[in-house]
C-alpha cells in the first residue's frame, strides 16, 4: 500500500468503511496516523477496532483533527458531515486527496488523471493497457474501482492512472496532474449538484489543479467540454492543451474490442493522452488491437448461430447508450432500469440500427412510448425475458446488445450485477438452443 510519513501523528476521522474508505484507513494507519472510523454497518467497524477509535462523527468533538475523510458516495449537498466539519474548523477530503498529498515521497512518476460523463472507465483502461504494453510500469486506480492507496508504489518512472468522477474530483485539492484527460460532459449526478453548470464546473475543477507545464486534454465538442476548454486556455496559465474532437484515426476495424463511435473517441483520447507521456505509434497501435475491454462495457460475451451477445449494462444513461447503438448495424436492444431522464434523446440518430427494442424495469412503460413509432418494442420486465424474445427474433449477423441508458437499482444491486444476470441469460438460452426460432423458424 502507499504510505506517507506525511500522516505521522495527525488526527483523521474517517466516514464509510466499503473500498475507498478501508483503504483510507489501512494506509493512514501504517503512516502512524490517528484514527476515528465510522460505517453504519456494525461489521465493518468490529474490523478495525483494532485500529481506530470507534465512534460517529457527527457525534464527536473534531476541533484539531487534520481532516475527516469520506467515500465518494457520501453526498455533501445535504449530509450533516458538511456542516458538522464547517462547525469544528476541519476540512472534508477524499482518498484521491491524501495520494496526492503522499506523492512527494514515491519513487519519480506521472500521474494521469480522467474525467467525463461517459468513457472514463475504458479510457483508464486503455490508457494502463497502451502503458503496459510498452514497457511502462502503471496502475489504474480511483472511480474505476481499484482504491489507490491499496496499491503497491510504483518504481520510478512508473504512472498512476486514475480514473475521477466528480465527486472524488470534489474531495481533492492538491493533484496535479501530468496528463489532466476531460472526455465529454452531459446530464448526470444531478441529484447531488445544483444544476447541470454545477455538475460541469465539479468536473472542471480537475484542471484547476494543473501545473503550468503538464498537459490538459479535452475530447469532446459538446458545449460544457468547449467551455471547459476555452476557459482554461483564456487563463494562459497552462502551456499544453490539446483539443481532441476533430481528430480523425484510421484503423478501428482492426480493435475488436473498440467499437463504435464513442469508443473511436476514447481511443483517440487516449492516444492523445500517452503521446504526452512520450509513447509513439509504434508502440500504441499494436496495443489497441490487443485491448480486450472491461466487464460490462460493450463487452463481447457470447455468439452463437452468427448472433453476437455484448454486455453494456455500464451504460447507466441515454448519452452513454447512443454511441453504443452506433457500434453496430442491426441491434436487438434490451433497454430499462431506473431512469435518470425523460428522454432518450441521444440515442435517437442512432434508431436506424435498431431491429427491434425489448424494455425492462422500471422505465419499461416510458421506454415503450418513447420508441413507439420508431422501432419495433416488446414489453419484457425482466432481462431473460429479454434475452429469450431477442434469441428468438435475431438472425445471423445480428446483435444483442444491453445497453439499458438506466441506473440499475430497481432490480439489481449495481450495473455489475445487472451485467452478470445478463450473461447468465445469454448461457442459458444459448444452452437451450434458443436462438433464431422466432415465428416456429427452428434452427436445428
């Protein structure tokens, strides 16, 4: 784990005990810091009681303490913790904030840091994957689900590639970032800022912290990423940015596992991204050939009878889903959840690639009004269902695809979960032989 002499002897109380917050308190610990740790789940905090002081912070006198630390998931907009730390004096942090307050004592490195609404966990991937296959050492970690402070430090010369949301990039103060990466910015998380310019401006702040002789990226022509661009470009504060979204690149016929129109614009932006830390063509395009993806994001899982089965459950809203209906010409598209909008508005150029939709969960009946007219809807509920009538309906050639434009939490406990029952429907009517037997079309 990554540890710092920087933490000897200072206070910090911690709030949420799942990954993030775990390994808050396994490096803070080994640094010789002093602990208090909280999670509303009893199990947790019998874990580490060995290791901090067991107690509520909102319950207790924090005057003094360096700062208190927080999951990501704690939302600040209306969780007492703001004003209990505005009350004591101590600043709310997170653990991408305490690497950055350690890097002075690791071993020479970079640091990459992406952002965006949509693509930041491919493009982390990508990025580490293009590192790794050229020699360099790198990790991934923050948002993309690996905590940073859990890992090993790197050897000099190394990079850290961090995947930021917005609510991590809220927590830290102090990252310089060699390779500062904004993908796009639309609609999300709007529950937890105070409109869509809020929420736009959260992502931005990782530019902020930007050293005036590292790199700033932004790939997206959308109108918060060119106001994010410009702006940092009228300071003239930083010397290196680099605008992506007109980037044309030949080859993505050959990146299986880079399909689609969005993801020619994460490749792109990766590129960009280790071209700045000195990686040539020679070296990144014969990794981006032999990029296999991640779990859940246009993920290739199956195919069967010439139909292929892919695995978006990731897409969790419409501006995500849109460029993933993009990847293919005739899609069989199972779609739902819980919505995060009333439209579907940036799926719509892409309806022509659309054989037929199969809704699910909770936006099922919205989903069923929106396409009516525009493509074919079955009304399914639940994803083997889906699955099932899909099977049935697709011919050679064809796709499956879950990309839902919906949050998962209807009926699955995260995107993953959802992922994964996908793929065992998939297993199971592939195992039943269901495919292409729409209309007692038999394929035996």
């Amino acid at each position: 784990m990554i540890v710092s002499s920087a933490f000897a002897g200072k206070r910090y109380a911690i709030l949420g005990l799942a990954r993030s917050g775990m390994a808050v308190l396994e490096s803070l610990h080994a640094s010789g810091a002093q602990l208090l740790a909280w999670d509303n789940r009893e199990e947790l905090r019998d874990s580490v009681a060995d290791k901090a002081l067991i107690a509520d912070p909102l319950e207790s006198d924090l005057t003094g303490y360096e700062a208190i630390v927080v999951s990501p998931g704690v939302p600040l907009n209306n969780h007492p913790i703001a004003q209990k730390a505005k009350a004591d004096g101590v600043p709310i942090i997170g653990d991408i904030e305490l690497f950055a307050q350690a890097r002075s004592e690791l071993p020479a490195h970079r640091v990459v840091g992406i952002t965006g609404t949509n693509g930041k966990s491919t493009t982390t991937a990508l990025v580490h994957h293009i590192l790794q296959y050229a020699g360099v050492p790198s990790v991934m970690g923050g948002n993309i689900g690996v905590p940073i402070l859990s890992q090993e430090p790197l050897p000099e010369g190394g990079v850290y590639v961090l995947e930021l949301s917005s609510y991590q990039i809220d927590l830290t103060n102090s990252l310089d970032c060699d390779v500062a990466l904004l993908l796009n910015i639309s609609p999300d998380h709007l529950d937890r800022y105070d409109g869509f310019d809020a929420y736009a401006a959260a992502k931005a702040r990782l530019f902020d912290m930007l050293g005036s002789d590292h790199s700033a990226i932004f790939a997206s022509d959308d109108e918060k990423t060119q106001l994010a661009l410009h702006g940092l470009r009228d300071l003239g504060r930083v010397q290196n940015i680099f605008d992506t979204s007109a980037v044309e690149l030949a080859g993505q016929p050959d990146w299986p596992s880079l399909q689609g129109p969005h993801n020619l614009q994460n490749a792109i932006a990766a590129i960009a991204t280790v071209e700045a830390l000195g990686i040539t063509e020679d070296q990144w395009r014969p990794a981006l050939a032999a990029f296999t993806g991640l779990p859940h994001r246009m993920e290739r899982i199956a195919e069967a009878r010439g139909v292929l089965f892919v695995n978006d459950s990731k897409a969790t809203n419409p501006a995500s889903t849109g460029p993933a209906l993009g990847a293919y010409p005739k899609i069989h598209w199972i779609l739902g959840g819980l919505p995060k909008s009333d439209t579907l508005t940036e799926c719509e150029p892409f309806y022509k690639n659309v054989v037929r939709a199969y809704t699910i969960g909770e936006a099922g009946p919205l989903f069923g009004k929106l396409l009516a007219g525009h493509v074919p809807v079955e009304s399914c509920e639940m994803i083997l269902t889906a699955v099932q009538r899909a099977a049935a309906n697709a011919q050679p050639g064809e796709v499956i695809l879950l990309s839902p434009a919906c949050a998962s939490f209807d009926q699955f406990r995260d995107f993953e979960a959802r992922g994964n029952c996908f793929r065992s429907a998939v297993n199971s009517v592939i195992e039943s032989d269901l495919i292409g037997t729409a209309n007692g079309e038999a394929t035996r």
